[in-house]
C-alpha cells in the first residue's frame, strides 16, 4: 500500500485545474450562445472573421490553431447556416476567401455580449488585475515567445 506522501494530488495539479477550466468556460459560452444554435468553436472562427473578414481556410486554422479538416467541417456547418460563404482566393485558384454574410456580420454584437457576459461569470471572485495576471500566464502556457523573454543564461 502507498503511503500519503507518495500519491499524486490530481485534484491540485495544473494539468487536471486547467482541464476543469476549459470545461466550466466551454460549458458557459455553450450556455449563453446556444440560443443562436453555435457551439464555442464556431463562435471563435466568426470572431476571427470578425477581425479580420476574408481569411482562408489555412489562415483561420493557423489563427485558431485548430488543423485543418476541422477548420473545414466548422466553415461547412458555418456556411449551411448562413454565417459565411467561401470565395475564390483572386490569386490561387485552389483556394478559398471565408468571407462573413451579412447575417454573420449582424450577429457580432449579440454574441460578443455573450462573450462578456460569459468571461465575467467565469472570472467572478477574480478582480481586473487578477484577470489580467491569469490571461499573461495563459499566453505563457499557450507557447506565445512574444509574451516573455528567454533567460540569457
């Protein structure tokens, strides 16, 4: 039998904290964005069109880091409903321009207030600067160099 000392704190560990994180924000924008019949990865690739309108579908999983067959389906399921339509790229034939409808363009107001209202459910107990601390430590964690300095030693 193992001792207390030897047993992994799951319940404590970064990996397992940050797993049930995710779990409870995706669970809260679903809540808030579902009268408009999108799940949390649709709302992200319209908010990257909300940016930026016209990006391929290359440049959208790159943006998103979300590979490309999955790209594909969330721009397909994003089309049927009438949110975005795909153009021909006027330099690549092979390619395609995701472009907002009007009706995509029309819902960022509304869904944005949905993201806020979401972030500030699940950053209660949290103040600005807190908030502000947790969002530079996600970029840490997420891989972005540009968010820190590498030691010169």
């Amino acid at each position: 039998m193992r001792g207390i000392i030897d047993m992994y704190d799951i319940e404590n560990s970064i990996g397992f904290l940050l797993s049930k994180g995710y779990q409870r924000s995706w669970a809260l924008l679903r809540e808030e964005i579902d009268q408009f019949d999108l799940t949390p990865p649709q709302f992200g690739l319209l908010a990257f069109l909300w940016q930026e309108d016209g990006l391929t579908q290359t440049e959208l999983s790159e943006k998103g880091q979300i590979d490309r067959t999955t790209i594909g389906g969330l721009i397909d399921r994003l089309e049927k409903t009438g949110l975005v339509e795909r153009r021909q790229h006027p330099q690549d034939r092979r390619a395609y321009k995701i472009h907002l409808t009007k009706r995509g363009r029309d819902l960022e107001g509304p869904l944005c207030e949905c993201a806020r209202r979401t972030l500030a459910r699940f950053t209660k107990g949290l103040n600005e600067q807190e908030v502000n601390e947790l969002r530079r430590m996600l970029l840490i964690l997420r891989g972005e160099r540009s968010v820190y300095d590498f030691p010169t030693c």
